[in-house]
C-alpha cells in the first residue's frame, strides 16, 4: 500500500487543484508514464501515482506556491512556477504519500531526476512528451521501447537547449541533472 488513500482519491483532490485543461494533461501524463513504466520494468502503480499527483500545485497562486515551497534561490523568487514541483511534493505529503521515491519523482519533474532515479525518468520523460503536447514524440518512443536512460538523457538535454534559445535561465537543479547526462553520456558542457 502506497497511501492510506486511494489513487481514485488523490485524483479527485487534484482535479479540484486544478483548471480542466491542466487535469486533462495529468490525465494524458499519468497515462504515458503508466505505459513507459510497464515498458521499462518499472511500478507501474508508482509512477501512475506520482504521475497523477506531478502538477497538483501547477495553478495555484504565487502566494501560495510561496507558502507551500519557500523560494531558495533569486530565480525562484522572480519566477514562483518553478516552485511548483517542490509545492506539489508538500501537497502530496499533506495528502498522505510518504513514499519517498514517488515524491522525488514529483518534486523531480520540473527540475530533473538522478540518471538512476527511473521512476521519476518516467515521470519527466511523460510530462514532456504526452501526445497533447504535439512534441517529443521521438522521446516518447525511445521510452516506449525500453530505452528509458537514452530518452531522459535526451529530454534534459533538450530543455536546456530550449531554455538557453528563448534566453531563459534553467534553475540549477536542471543544470546539474543536464550535467549528469552529459557526464554519463561521455560528453563535457
């Protein structure tokens, strides 16, 4: 048993959080993480739990995200969205999951994982590439067929990327998470 209260529970404390569309997007991730878990070997109930329960903080207020997750750092405190996985994993706790490796892998989701943590590879590799999102579906397939180390690898990768185009600066946990893949990979920054 994960939690004293089920998933179907859970769910339904999270769609409340939440707008539809964000819910519907849960949905979508949990779905997919369910999927890469099964394909890659992994708890599949696990990552569906930590999947459903990733963006649970995703549309609350800045003043809460705030409260929940005391920014720690200049760039938390100019953008309190990147507060939003640390303020779900304390929202989850809250709700009863004391499961350590499901609430790395919440917490994990906006930042990046360990490269041995698979859950919460999962988990980042669905969020950023459910099919509603219409991208990564190159990402997805590696995952789906078993590949999971080469998406994640890939999915860091490509965030960074993406983040350092638009001139956004990536927070220093997904710095160090990219510098692990790089590292893993053979490659230097």
């Amino acid at each position: 048993m994960i939690s004293s209260i089920s998933v179907v529970d859970l769910a339904e404390k999270v769609r409340q959080q939440v707008k539809p569309e964000r819910y519907e997007h849960i949905l979508r991730v949990a779905e997919l993480a369910a999927e890469i878990a099964k394909a890659n070997g992994l708890d599949v109930e696990k990552t569906y739990l930590a999947a459903i329960l990733h963006d649970a903080a995703r549309d609350l207020s800045e003043q809460q995200l705030r409260e929940l997750a005391p920014p720690e750092i200049a760039l938390e405190r100019n953008h309190p969205l990147s507060l939003h996985g640390r303020a779900g994993r304390k929202l989850a706790e809250q709700w009863g999951i004391v499961d350590e490796e499901v609430l790395e892998a919440i917490e994990g989701h906006v930042y990046g994982v360990r490269p041995d943590h698979r859950l919460g590879m999962a988990l980042y590799i669905a969020d950023v590439s459910e099919p509603g999102r219409g991208v990564n579906h190159d990402i997805r397939e590696l995952a789906l067929t078993g590949r999971l180390l080469e998406a994640y690898q890939k999915a860091v990768i490509c965030k960074v990327k993406y983040l350092q185009s638009k001139g956004i600066e990536p927070h220093p946990r997904t710095l160090a998470a990219y510098q692990a893949v790089l590292e893993q990979r053979g490659e230097d920054c």
